[in-house]
C-alpha cells in the first residue's frame, strides 16, 4: 500500500473519531485506495454537448 494512503486513513479516522480495528485496516486503505481510482477515472469528464439532461427527475 502507498504510505500517503495509509497516512491519510489514518489521518482521517482520527479526525472523525473512529476506530479501526488492525485486523480490517488493510481492508479499509485497500477500498479507498480503489475508491481514489475511480473518482480519477471520472474526474474531469465532460459529456458531450449531445447529451440532453432529463426534463424532470425523480429519484
């Protein structure tokens, strides 16, 4: 694991007040890490000027 993304879960879990066990930490760093590289898939996207947005949405 890079140690910046293990800095940062640990960083962040201490700024939110949660614990996380040893045991599942790996776990924890690993989902983010992937977490991180499919909002970089995303990032910057720019739909084509095709693309129409529905007239009403409903979730």
């Amino acid at each position: 694991m890079d140690n910046d993304t293990e800095a940062f879960v640990d960083r962040a879990a201490a700024v939110l007040g949660v614990r996380i066990d040893p045991g599942l930490r790996p776990a924890v760093v690993a989902n983010f890490a992937h977490f991180v590289s499919l909002f970089e898939r995303v990032e910057g996207f720019e739909p084509p000027e095709s693309l129409d947005p529905p007239a009403v949405y409903r979730p």
